[in-house]
C-alpha cells in the first residue's frame, strides 16, 4: 500500500502555486501590453483611413502595419509621445535592412549589431530614404527577436513592389 504524506502534499501545492503565481501575473500583464500596443496602433491607422490587413509589435514600444489595398504601411514608436509614421508603398522603389555594427575586442573580434532599421528609398529623386528602427542598442540591451522581424517585413514589402512593378508592365 501506498503511504501518502498530506501534509507534504499541501505544502508542495502551496508551493507550486506560490512560484506560479509571478509568472502568470507576468503573462496576463504582457498580454494587456501586447493589446494596448495593436489597440494604439489601429486607432492611428483608422485615423488615417487605414484598416490594417497585418501588423506587428515588439518590446510593447514599437508597432508596424500594413492596410494592402490602400498599399499604405504604418509604423509607430510610443516611446513618451507615439511617433507615427505613414509611408505609401507606391513611392517606394525598394526596401533594404540597415544594419550597424560594432566590432568588438573580446570574443574573437565578433560584431555587436548596434542598430537595425527598414529603410525605404523613394522612387522620387532627391526624396531622401525612410529608416524605421527595428533596434537601437541605445534603448535596449540585446536583440530579441526584431532581426526576424525586420526582415520578415522586408519581405512583405518587396512582394507588394513585385506585384505593382508586374501589374504596372501589363498595363
């Protein structure tokens, strides 16, 4: 037969729910922020006309969208005072990933990445690029996951100059 120590039991459960606790509380709180962020950056894409097909946020600062039939991207940085910023993909001649680097002395000589951004180059001469940033090391310690996602709405956004570059040779 089996010998169950209850009073071991209770502690162990009363334990459990004890280091449980913060975590949980973490994940709901993330997710409120998480929400907050998407919420924030429909009400300035609605603002402008815009009803978001996508979007992304990250670190619960930095959110980017993108309204496909408009061809309209979206970007906000809500560091203090939101700055939003609108770009018409149909001013876009392409779309390249900055990113900076530092070389460092120990480890080998390996590079830090300093800063990643989205750049747009217009299609305009003499308009000068847009540089989104994705990562600064100046606000943050280490990257997360902002390389992926950088490069994932490069993606995005070269496939829309595709399909405009095929669509305006049809024509």
């Amino acid at each position: 037969m089996i010998d169950i120590n209850i009073s071991g039991l209770i502690t162990s459960l009363i334990l459990m729910v004890v280091f449980a606790l913060p975590i949980v509380y973490y994940a709901i709180k993330a997710g409120k922020k998480r929400k907050a962020t998407k919420s924030l950056l429909r009400h300035y894409a609605a603002g402008k006309g815009l009803n978001l097909d996508e979007l992304d946020t990250w670190r619960f600062t930095y959110g980017i969208g993108l309204d496909n039939s408009a061809s309209q991207l979206i970007y906000m940085e809500k560091d203090g005072n939101p700055e939003v910023i609108t770009i018409d993909l149909e001013q876009v001649e392409r779309v390249d990933v900055q990113v900076s680097k530092l070389k460092s002395s120990q480890n080998g000589g390996s590079s830090i990445i300093t800063d990643l951004q989205l750049s747009f180059i217009p299609n305009m001469p003499g308009k000068t690029p847009i540089n989104l940033t994705f990562f600064s090391s100046e606000k943050f310690i280490s990257l997360q996951n902002e390389f992926e996602l950088v490069n994932k709405w490069k993606h995005k956004v070269e496939g829309i100059l595709a399909q405009r570059e095929k669509s305006e040779m049809e024509v």
